[in-house]
C-alpha cells in the first residue's frame, strides 16, 4: 500500500526550508510582473528529480526553481538548483528523518536490559 507524502512539510523540508521561501518571493515576482504586463505571461517551473542514494532507503532530490517573467522589454529568467537526501520511508513516503527509528531512551527493551543488569 502507498503511503503518501505530505507534500507541505516535503517543500517545506527542501533546501532546509529555503525553496519555499524562495518559491514565495518568486511566486510574488511573477505576479507583480503579469500585472504590470498585462499582455504577457509568467512562468514558474519547479523540476524535480529523484535518484537513489547507494544502497539504503534515501534518495536525493534535485530541485531546480526557474522563472521566466515578462519585463517592459523583454523578459528576465533565472534558475537555481540545490539537492536534499530525504529518506524513504514505508510505502515511498519522503520525510527529512526515517519515520521508522525508534526512541532508544525509554523503549521498553531497555527495561529489560537494566532489570537483567539488577539479578
């Protein structure tokens, strides 16, 4: 069974929280820029790709943002690009930390381990 990822706190986590930041002050631009140019457009891209990371269950995400917005006499364009190892999780959920590591401190077979160490 799938299990999705939550696709908030994945743009969230990407780049430590800068791609959405930078996808904001983007986002803003291509907009301001269509309404002083009403009769062009504004394009914004994010590309992502995924690849497996050596033999475990990470992957890196490249993140490319692009923009392409219109200017009074032309456009302006840009693109940036950084990658994030994100871990898979069951199901091909993405999270920035395993979802399945357990607490050591206070897991019961702890418990177990300091009664034996007490007889």
């Amino acid at each position: 069974m799938s299990h999705p990822t939550d696709v908030t706190k994945f743009l969230e986590d990407l780049d430590g929280g800068v791609l959405a930041e930078r996808l904001g002050t983007v986002l803003s631009h291509a907009a301001a820029a269509a309404t002083n140019n009403p009769k062009k457009k504004a394009k914004v891209s994010i590309d992502l790709t995924i690849e497996n990371i050596g033999s475990g269950s990470r992957v890196g995400v490249a993140h490319k943002l692009g923009f392409k917005i219109p200017t009074e006499h032309g456009t302006q364009s840009e693109e940036h690009t950084t990658e994030t190892v994100m871990c898979v999780n069951t199901g091909g959920e993405m999270t920035l930390e395993p979802k399945n590591q357990f607490d050591m401190i206070g897991h019961p077979h702890r418990d177990k381990d300091s009664h034996q160490e007490k007889h």
